[in-house]
C-alpha cells in the first residue's frame, strides 16, 4: 500500500473513523484490534484487514472504562450489517472532561484539522514540528566539546 508509506494524519483517521474491535488470542500478550470494514464499503466482506495495539486505541477511546467495544458501532454495509458483528451494541467510549488522557484524545482531534479535508496536514505537521524540535534540542544549550 503506496499511502502507508506517505507521511501524513492517516494514522488518526483511521483510528477514529474505522469500526475496530478486540482481536483476542490464546496468548493475552497477543491481543489486539482488527478492522475487515472496507473503506469502499461495499459489503463484500473482509477486505484488506488492519490492525492496531490497545495504545493505539487508547489514544482516543477510555479501554479502561470498557475494552470489549467497537470503536464505530454506527457504521454498517450495505448489505446493512454492522461492521461490529460481535459488538453492535456495545460502543467505546471517549475520555470525560476531567480524565487525565482527555488531553490525548483532543491531540488526535487537533491532528485531524479540518473535518472531511483529506489532505489538510497543517495541524499534524505543525504538532509533528514542535514535538520534533523538543525531542531533538532538549538538552542541547549544554554540550560540552569532547
């Protein structure tokens, strides 16, 4: 998938606006989240599956609160089945205002800057800027020559 090597907010769209559910394993080390919507929604199905970790997912939803969730429980196919078979009616929630990862949930709402902007990047490349700056300056003003 030539988008996935593109640098841009992505990542946060497709968190926030697929339906993902818990993919559980034998191995609880093992578990993670899955998506079979396709994008084109044109209910044929599993197509191209995705996955992402439970940090992932907690960035914008409260897993503590309720972690066996679909993410979308409002999105359907065609065909009109859900595309949370197993959890239609159990959607995840987001943080509450005084939740200490509130702030993490806002950062993704920022990232995704303008709603239904495809490639309106400004906000996450200017967050993506200042993040980079800190990570790379800090501690810098004292260097010593070796």
């Amino acid at each position: 998938d030539k988008l996935a090597q593109v640098f841009d907010k992505r990542y946060y769209q497709e968190l926030v606006g697929r339906s993902w559910v818990p993919r559980t394993s034998s191995d609880p080390l093992k578990e993670d989240w899955t998506t079979g919507s396709d994008p084109d929604n044109d209910g044929n199905g599993i197509q191209n599956p995705k996955m992402m970790l439970h940090t992932d997912i907690c960035l914008f939803y409260d897993l503590d609160a309720n972690s066996n969730c679909c993410t979308r429980t409002d999105l359907f196919r065609t065909d009109g089945e859900s595309h949370c078979p197993t959890q239609k009616d159990n959607q995840c929630i987001t943080y509450g205002g005084d939740h200490p990862r509130r702030e993490a949930s806002e950062a993704v709402i920022e990232y995704l800057g303008a709603p239904h902007v495809e490639d309106d990047n400004e906000n996450f490349y200017e967050a993506f800027r200042r993040a980079w700056f800190k990570a790379t300056m800090n501690g810098m003003g004292d260097l010593k020559p070796v």
